[in-house]
DNA sequence: ATTAAAACATGACATTTATCATATTAAAGA
DNA sequence: TCTTTAATATGATAAATGTCATGTTTTAAT
C-alpha cells in the first residue's frame, strides 16, 4: 500500500491540512483502485460512503436529465476529491462519475474522513471553501446556459479545457473528449456541437485531428464567448 | 433590539444550532434592518462581512451575465440565512440580493458568526449542509437550464413557486414577480415569458390577473415539466 | 485483416426562441 | 386628476437550434 504522507496529489486537495500522523493512520484506511477509462467510479443515487481522491487521470460527473439524455456537470482531475458534498449532507450522490482515461483513485471511507473533519478544524475548512467554491463555479455556470448562446458556450468550454487541463506536445487539448461528450457539457445537440466546431474550423479558431482539438486563434476564441 | 432566542425564525435556520448563551450574545452583536421592496441587500462585487438572517419576507439573488442581463439564481426567504458562501470562501459576495418585497433582516458580523463556527460544531455542520444543498440544487438547475425548454422550465417554475411558497387567500401564488423577473428564471426572453403565458392560460392551465397568477392546473402543468 | 459498430459529418427541414415593432394597460408622480 | 412612464401583450419576422436522414470515417471486435 503506497503511502499517503509521500503522495503528491495531497498537497493539491483538503487533505493538505492533515498532520503526519493523521496522513500515516490515512495510509492504513485507504483502498487503492485503478479504473480504466471509461468505467464508473460510483452512479447517480449510489451509497459512496466516503470520498475518492483522485491521484491520476480525468472524470466526468454526470447528471441524467429527464429526457433521459446525461449532462456533464463538472470534470475533475488528479488532486481533487469526489464525493465530499454527498458525504456532509449524509445523502447518496447526486451525480455519476465516469473516467475519461484511465485513473488511480484512493478511497477513505467515510468514518475515517469524518474523525478528520471533527478534529482538524483546517481540514474541513478546506473542504467547506471547495465546496463553496463549487456553488460559485455552478451560479457562472447556470447564468452561462441561461444567457448565452450555443456558439458562445462552445467557445468558452475550449479555452476552459486549454486553461484547466493544458495541452499535449502536439498543441492539442489534453483532454479528449467525444463530440458527444463536448456537446452535453455546453448542453446542445451534438450536431449543433459538430456543425459549430466545424464553423470554428472553417474560421481559422481551431484545427481538428479526429479527436484531437487544436486552439489556433485563443483571442478570437475570447472575444466569441464574450 | 429583538431578542434572538425569541425569534422564531431562528428555528428555520442554521443558527437552531445555537445554546441559549450563545443566541443571548447574538442579540447584542446583531443589527436589524427594514428593507422596501426593491431595495438592494447587497451588490455582487461587495465585501459584506457578515450574514444576513431573514426574519420576513423574499428576495431574489441575482447575477449580471455578460450581455448585461440579470438572472435570478435563487429566491430567498424568511428563516432563510444569506451570505454564508461569501464568508467562508472569504472572497466578495457573487450575487446581489433585492428585496422582491418588504422585508425585515438582521445582520450578524462575520467576527461573530466565525466565532459561534469554531465552537460550535453543530452550527458549522448546518451552515455546511445548507450550502451543500444548495450545490445540489443548482446542478439540478444546471441540467434543466441546459436540456429543458422554456415552456418546460416555465411549468416547472409556476409549479416551484407554488410548492415553495404558497399561495395567498385568493389562490394566487405568494410571490409576485414581474415578466421580466419571470423570465429571468427560467433564463428566457421576457416576450417568450409573457407569450407561453397567454399560452398556458388560454389552455386552462393557469389564470391571469394582472400581476396575479393562480395555477389552475397543476397536474398539466407537472407533466408538462416533465 | 475483415467486419460490425460506433463516432463523426453534413444536408434538409422543422421547431423553438429571440428580436423588433407597436398597441394596450397599469402604475406612479406631479 | 392628469400625465408620464413602465409593464404587459401580441404580431411579424429573423435567427438559432433541434431533428431526421444519410453518408463517411474511425474504432473495436472477431
């Protein structure tokens, strides 16, 4: 079992705030997983029962509308945690998480998260400020797709997957997403979403490679999503 | 100065959670404020240093999108505590607050909140678990504002406001909101709003008079909102 | 390597929604 | 009360977006 105090990703999450020993005793309560892209972590109305720190790869979460078609809520990456709002509010999740390519993922159940909580008033008030910092980012988000247009939308999710996620050797986005995908994070059909990045090709924003995205004009981008 | 322990709309709130020295000490720290209607709580952008506790009445929490609307984020009301995610993410307030009718609040200083938070764990898991709630609610929003329509969101709306708040002796719904705060929900036109409201009227679903609206129908409606 | 399935792409068209113009009504001030 | 302004309403039209059909390309499985 790898141990938590030499973990890297620590320091990007919460779980910075823990002292040695509260890491050495989190090394013995976590399980080690590694999902394959693709796979599930945990779906919509499931039981976590703890939280997943993320130590490498990508997911999405995910919320099924009523049309039965799924929205991408928020994409996560290595040094984040999942699940913490639905361990507070002592409620199954109410989002799915699905990995985008391939993860290791440490679990810490619930109890044992809850013993840091209490105890180290930093931890939790690390989780309180990400969790606040979430409902911020979901208000931008809702007054975004209340607001603006699909092109506008489409833009902006570019230049945010450049920004959060980088980009490969190549220049293109690390992040890879299906057109399907890209569409039901900016929440449209996926032929408008094929339509308008085809549109943004023939302009000279962007260079598509299959899946590979490209941003060729960053500042054209910008001014597009206002 | 009202005395806190007396209040009952304390109960509603996170600060149930409070002893009886503790809400003695609040009296004194405390500030009471009248509020006509359309008056600004506060402004987006603003430093507030403290929460607000709703002791009457309703106001909407609303963000500037970048074409220069507003959009109405959440509505607000007595028990109801307003600025908690500002002070802990410790960061200027997000949203403005008005008042959608006279109201009555009190505003407690940060310093002081921040200190019945440190020993006080039950008010701190409340606060805690009211955000998370909001989070939950706002990607439930998120993924209607994306996937919805407008007649869908507007029966879900009507339907909202009724469940939520209530209706006055003559039916109508409790809260009185203009078209244009009307579409501003639902993130639409104010003419898309008032059209799908001549529609729903027209096919018996709801009644209109003047600013009034009683909902005629609501198992249409309910399945019209999917 | 071949085949089946999935993802991507694009045209044609229908539908939804926004915008502009213009009445009408209601509310607020002088 | 009169007058002015804001809110509501509706038509006409344009623009945005979704849907369906179909073909192509890519990916995955045998």
């Amino acid at each position: 079992m790898s141990k938590c105090e030499q973990c890297i990703v620590r320091e990007f999450s919460s779980l910075k705030a823990l002292t040695k020993e509260e890491l050495l005793k989190l090394s013995d309560c976590k399980t080690s997983h590694i999902i394959k892209k693709g796979e599930v972590i945990f779906e919509e109305g499931e039981n976590v029962n703890g939280i997943f720190c993320i130590k490498d790869g990508i997911c999405k979460l995910t919320k099924l509308s009523a049309n039965g078609k799924d929205h991408i809520v928020k994409l996560v990456t290595k040094g984040e945690l999942l699940g913490q709002r639905s361990m507070i509010s002592d409620e199954p999740v109410n989002l799915s998480a699905v990995a985008l390519e391939d993860m290791h993922v440490c679990f810490i159940p619930k109890a044992d998260v809850m013993g840091y909580f209490d105890k180290n008033n930093q931890f939790s008030m690390n989780v309180m400020k990400t969790i606040c910092g979430d409902l911020k980012e979901a208000d931008d988000h809702m007054v975004n797709l209340a607001q603006k247009t699909v092109k506008e939308r489409l833009a902006e999710t570019l230049l945010y997957l450049h920004d959060t996620f980088g980009k490969n050797e190549d220049e293109s986005l690390k992040v890879q997403l299906s057109r399907d995908e890209l569409a039901s994070i900016i929440g449209t059909a996926t032929e408008s979403c094929i339509r308008l990045l085809s549109d943004f090709k023939k302009s000279g924003l962007i260079e598509l490679t299959g899946k590979k995205i490209v941003l060729k004009d960053s500042n054209a981008l910008k001014k597009l999503a206002d």
